[in-house]
C-alpha cells in the first residue's frame, strides 16, 4: 500500500472505531426510533426513513447554506469557518455541512485554531504535467486527510475546466488543455479526496474558461462540440472519481445560467450521466427561485452573494404555490442525504476538534508532485543538470531567496512553510483586496546553496539588468527565475513576462550562454530570449516544498519528467481569441464602481462589479488547444506534451486492435546512461470540426525506467475519443474502417504510426 493510500484510508480506524463498533451504536439508535442511524440497513431506504421524518422547514433547511464566515456570529464556539456552511438536523443524527476550498490544499485552514496552516500542492497545472494519475490521487488523499482532521467534510475541489485561452486567470487551478487528461487527473484527485471519507466537489459545471466578467458572461458553442470537449472531460472525471456533488459555475452557456440550466443539469448530468449526486451552486452564482429548482439546481451556496435567499423563504412559498413541486423538494434533500450516508458522514462524522496531521509526510506528498510536473522545455548542450562540483554560481531574481510564487484567489493556502512575502495586486480592485500575491517560505536559493557548500552562491533580485549580466559573466553556471502571476477573479492582458523580465533574461544570456531560467508560472508564457539561454525549467507555481522540488530536479536528483498539459503559443495572435472578451466592458466597470461613492451599512453585495453581459463565441468548438492549432496549421512554440528527460528513450513495436474495445501496445526501452521518465502519448488521428485530419490524445503513460531497461505498455482507448457526438440521435457514433493511431512524444511530434480497425459503434451519451 503506498502512502497515499495510507493517507487516504487513515480515517478507517480512527479513535478505534471498528465496524461492530458501529453496527452496535446504529442498533442502539435504531431501538430509540431512529432506524436511519442503523448502518446495517441499506442507504436508500435510511434515506428515505429520514426523509419521511423531516418538516418542510428542516427539508429547506438543507438546500441553501451561508458563506462559511457567519459562523464566527452565529456559532462563535464553533471554528470550522471555510467557504460555507450549511445546517445540518441535529434532531435526526444529521450533521452540518462544513465547505473548505480545497484545490491546492485546504485553502481555509486557519479556522480550527488561531495560525493553523496546511499543506500547499504545487499548481494543478504541474499535478496534470506529470501525466501520472497516482500523483494526482495521492494529492487528494493528503487534502482530504488534512480536511478531516480539520473538521470539514465537504472539499470544494476537482477542477476541470479546459484551458481554451491561454490568459484564463485561473489556469493554473485547472488540468490543461485535453479532455482525456483532464478527465483522468481530475476524476484520480477527487477519488483521493473521498477515500477519507469526506465529500469532494466536481467543478466549475461548465464552460468557467475566463475569469474577466465571469459573473455576466454567455459562452457560446454547439451541443456537440461542448460534448466532444469540456462536457467529456466533465463525464471522465465523473466515472473515475464519482464525486458526491457537482458545482454549477457563475456565466451562462447559450443563453441560460449555469445554475439554472436545464440542458445542463437535468438532461446532461442527472439523466444522460445518471449522477445520483446533489448540484451546488458557486457563490453567488444563483439568478432565481423556480426555474433553477426545476432546472436542476439541489442546493444554494454562499447565499450572501446572491441578490436574495432564492432556496430560502422564496422557494417555501414556491413549493406552496404548487410553482415548485414539492417532490422536488424532496429530490434535493434526497440527494443530499443519499451522498452524505453513501460517504458514511453520518455514522462516522468528521471530528469537532483538530486531529494530529503528519505534515512532514505530506510535505513529500507536495514535493513528489513538484518534480513529477516540473517540464524541461530546453537544455541545449546539456547545460542540466548541474554539478555538485560547481564554483561559482549566480542566482537571479524571483525572489528565489524567500521562496516560491503561488497562485492567487481562494485556493491560496497558508502553508506550512509560511508566506515570507506577501503584496497586494498593483492597482487592483478594492473588492479583491483579500487576494494578495503571495509566496510559499521554500527558498530555491536555500536549496541550490545546500548542494554547493564549497561553492560561491551570490543572489540578485535582478532589478538592474546591466549588474545581473555583469554577475554572470564568466560564472559556471546562471540561475534565472523568472514569475509571473495568476489569480482567481481576474486574467491576464499579456503572456509577456511582467516588469522587464525579458530584458533582464537576455542581457543575463549574453553575458553567459550558459543560463538556465526556472519559470514560476501558471500557464504559458512568451520567450522572446528562448535562442539565447541555455537551458528553460517550467516549475510552475511549486507549492509548499518548491524551493526543493526545483533543486532536485535542475541538479539530476530526480528526471525531468514532466510534460506540457497545454499548448504554449509562439505569440499571442495564434490563440483562438487573441485577446481577453470583455475585457473593455470590465474595464469600463471598474472605473465606475471606483467614481461612486461607497454606501455605509449596505447588506447586499453586487459580485458582478457592474459589468455589463457580454457573450463569448467559441469558434474552435470542440478543438481545443493542440486541435486549435493543428486545425489552423500554426506552429506553437511548445506542442502539448512537450517535455525532455535527462536520459534518452526508444519505442518499438506499436500495434493497434480495433473493435469494440480498442487498444495499443508497444515497448518503451531506456537507451541512455541514467534513470529517466518518459512519457510515451498515443493520438488518434480522426476528422476535426472541419471535416480536415485532427489529432486527438486516446491514451498516455507515465513509465520510469533504469538505464537499458524495456517495458512492455498495453493501454486500452475509450471509443468515444475517437467519436463524434451526433446531437440528432443523441449518441456517440464511431464510423466503422480504419482509424490511424500515432505513437509521440507530444502532439506535433510524428512518431510511429498503427491503424485501429474499427467497426461502426454507436454509444449512449
């Protein structure tokens, strides 16, 4: 059993609690009249006993919660203040719910105890470049471990918005660009999260992909293509990970709010997917009382962001109405309870005090996932990895010297290893003002000088270029980091490095070719110095041990083994929209909102900051990222998948068996002189929205491999990736003949080349 699932699965046993412990405790219960709290007897019919217990008022009670923060005035003595929180029935041996951000770690974990901390993952962005579904499962279960010990029981986790712009703020919360990557990380990490028995979120349900007026935005794109893209990767995680809740997203989607969706929610989701979870809503993201109850929405959350308590009083008196059925009701409450039984949150409730967590252990969880996504974009001459027997070593800028950047909004954690730096947005918005750009206490200087004792080590924060390039003349080996800055709520204007970090990169490479520049980012970036340096690391935003996790990679403690979950554009024009939609309309808003005078005492909350709708057209419907560009014929300047070891790899003996359940096989031998990742990825080659050829990632893994050693790879391929969606007949058809398979290194790569025969399949949605 490996650590992760240690961790996952440590609750089973906790205090000495035991399965006869438990039947005995539901007998006891059942004996005094409440025959639900009995885990002997099945979980639909405990949930439709309690049901049938409950009154209108407690059955409302459950379908709407508050942000996490009126604890401190409704309950002082309770400290579980996350994201939110919702009543449970004491009365009936139902607990509350308590909602933490989870994506990165337990975002509100100061709640339990003043200067609680938690463990901070690197960016999701780097879990999904490992290419490894077990970093992502083992990220989860060590979020979910920590959640428990906390107090929560519900993780507002599992992320798997596509990357369809490469400026999306919030990138870096999300698992690329592909849909069978998304899908298998995202569906890994949540199944993670519930293996401690607490409840994990699906989000954001569906087309979250811009932060800027993500509040009053219509994303617009046919059913099909929204199927073949964002909607498959939703429906992956979903069958792998089984998440007990789905997260409806703030804009519309052709024409409705996502919250109150009937397309999205009700045919998709709970009819064609048959989830037998509940729908929560973001914060702030519900429009109304009757169309969202009849649309499919279970449950309101963050109920002070909405212009009323729409699942409140309103919906009471829809339901007496007869304008919402009260069956309705009922269904709402029912999935609430089914998911809150099938978790075992009533017969084994998250504790009401902090449990002792093993940070150490999770800090390797952390570091393990760092170096697993860490990509090696360059390394002309071998500049890496570096030696131990080094000189003179010049580090430079970054603020390498304090620590790592994280990403910004509510997955910010407080980690373990502290926040050495901490600075509000330049020129933000004063109703961010909570989202601070902040780093994580692991310094990659620390680290680099803790493998050079004999060494000189000299840091510049690089500010003057002119004194860096003179620093690096003549030094063996140059370290640049390089940042730039994601956050929730906003996105950016420009892929260009900030604050004259390209300049300060090419006048640090002329002075020694011999550079290497780490990237902390959150996504893609330009590289107008990328001829000129020797070697580029994407870090991406590391976590609570990056300043480690980047050592051991940059000096060969561990392979470079990460590969790009997302396309990396030559320049900002080959994207499929250029430039941020909206962006005019926000901007606009903001200059207003910043000239009215603020009301003192206002109890309502406009979270749309004014901002005008505005729609969103996605013209390259279901061929998202690397499809984009293959359709458009543009070359990137790094393909998805991209990605170099430290050692050298061979492929051999690709064969494809078609029929209903396709497969390939192949053998992957290590022909360098050192242990190494490689990351083998197989595309089928089918036609694209434009009836042209188009690639399409079917299968990909992860493999480790010592020098000389060969594997022997079988990977089946799920039909509907080589599929159409046909809307007419609402199914997934796969056209019968042959289907090229290619066997890459990335998705420009030309690889080995099979064939699927296929027989012409139709599957149900």
């Amino acid at each position: 059993m490996d650590m992760g699932t240690r961790t996952g699965r440590s609750w089973l046993r906790r205090g000495g609690v035991c399965l006869w412990a438990l039947l005995a405790a539901g007998a006891a219960q059942a004996q005094e009249g409440r025959p639900w709290l009995d885990p002997a007897v099945p979980t639909a019919q405990r949930v439709e006993l309690v049901l049938g217990r409950m009154t209108l008022d407690e059955k409302i009670s459950l379908v709407h919660g508050n942000f996490g923060s009126v604890l401190r005035k409704t309950r002082p003595d309770d400290k579980r203040i996350g994201a939110g929180h919702v009543p449970g029935v004491p009365r009936l041996g139902i607990p509350d719910l308590y909602e933490s951000d989870a994506s990165l770690g337990v975002a509100n974990g100061g709640t339990m105890r003043p200067g609680d901390v938690a463990t901070a993952l690197p960016a999701s962005l780097a879990t999904a470049a490992s290419f490894d579904p077990a970093i992502a499962y083992e990220g989860g279960a060590m979020i979910g471990a920590e959640a428990r010990a906390k107090g929560f029981n519900v993780l507002l986790a599992g992320g798997a918005n596509l990357t369809r712009d490469p400026w999306n703020g919030r990138d870096f919360e999300y698992l690329g660009e592909d849909p069978w990557l998304t899908g298998v990380m995202a569906g890994a990490a949540i199944r993670g999260v519930q293996d401690n028995g607490i409840m994990s979120t699906l989000k954001h349900f569906a087309l979250n992909a811009q932060e800027s007026g993500r509040y009053v935005l219509d994303a617009q794109i046919a059913q099909g293509a929204l199927r073949e893209s964002d909607l498959l990767a939703f429906q992956i995680a979903l069958e792998r990970g089984q998440p007990d809740s789905v997260m409806c997203a703030y804009n519309k989607v052709n024409g409705d709010w996502s919250c109150e969706n009937d397309w999205l929610l009700n045919q998709v989701l709970k009819r064609d997917w048959s989830f037998p979870g509940w729908v929560m809503s973001d914060w702030g993201g519900v429009h109304s009382t009757v169309k969202a109850a009849l649309a499919g929405l279970d449950q309101e959350s963050g109920q002070e962001l909405d212009q009323e308590v729409y699942f409140g009083e309103p919906l009471q008196t829809a339901i007496g109405k007869g304008t919402v059925p009260e069956a309705r009701l009922d269904d709402m409450v029912r999935r609430i309870l089914g998911r809150l039984f099938h978790r075992g949150l009533v017969d084994r409730p998250a504790p009401d005090s902090p449990q002792p967590i093993d940070y150490a252990a999770h800090g390797l969880v952390a570091r393990r996932a760092a170096e697993a996504g860490a990509v090696l974009l360059r390394n002309e001459g071998r500049v890496l990895p570096l030696s131990t027997a080094l000189k003179r070593v010049v580090v430079i800028g970054g603020h390498a010297d304090v620590g790592v950047l994280s990403g910004g909004g509510s997955s910010q954690v407080q980690a373990v290893s502290g926040s050495p730096l901490r600075m509000p947005i330049p020129n933000g918005p004063a109703n961010l003002g909570f989202i601070k750009i902040t780093y994580h206490g692991s310094s990659p200087l620390a680290a680099i000088k803790a493998r050079l004792p004999g060494a000189q080590v000299t840091f510049l924060d690089g500010a003057d270029p002119a004194a860096a390039a003179a620093a690096a003349t003549g030094a063996d080996a140059v370290l640049v980091f390089a940042t730039q800055w994601r956050t929730e709520a906003i996105d950016l204007e420009s892929l260009a490095l900030p604050e004259g970090q390209d300049a300060l990169i090419a006048a640090v490479a002329a002075a020694n070719p011999r550079t290497t520049v780490v990237l902390e980012t959150g996504g893609a970036v330009l590289m107008p110095w990328l001829g000129k340096v020797g070697a580029v690391l994407e870090a991406w935003y590391p976590g609570d041990q990056g300043g480690e996790a980047i050592a051991r990679v940059l000096f060969g403690e561990v392979d470079a083994g990460g590969r790009l979950p997302l396309t990396f554009p030559a320049r900002e024009e080959q994207a499929p929209r250029p430039q941020v939609p909206g962006l005019a309309n926000v901007k606009a808003a903001a200059a207003e909102q910043a000239a009215k005078p603020r009301t003192p005492g206002a109890t309502t909350v406009d979270i749309t900051g004014g901002v005008k709708g505005f729609d969103v057209p996605y013209v390259e419907g279901a061929d998202v990222g690397y499809r984009w560009y293959g359709r458009q014929g543009l070359k990137p300047l790094f393909p998805f998948g991209h990605g170099l070891s430290y050692s050298r790899f061979r492929h051999d003996g690709f064969t494809a068996q078609g029929g209903a359940r396709p497969s390939v096989r192949f053998t992957v031998t290590n022909t360098g002189d050192r242990p190494g990742v490689d990351v083998p990825q197989v595309y089928a080659v089918v036609p694209g929205a434009d009836g042209r050829p188009a690639r399409r990632l079917v299968a990909f893994q992860r493999v480790e491999l010592a020098p000389g050693q060969s594997v022997a790879v079988t990977l089946p391929i799920d039909p509907r990736l080589i599929a159409r969606y046909d809307s007419g007949a609402a199914a997934w058809a796969v056209s019968g003949g042959p289907v090229p398979v290619v066997l890459a290194r990335d998705a420009g790569d030309t690889g080995l080349t099979a064939t699927l025969a296929m027989s012409a399949l139709s599957l149900k949605p």
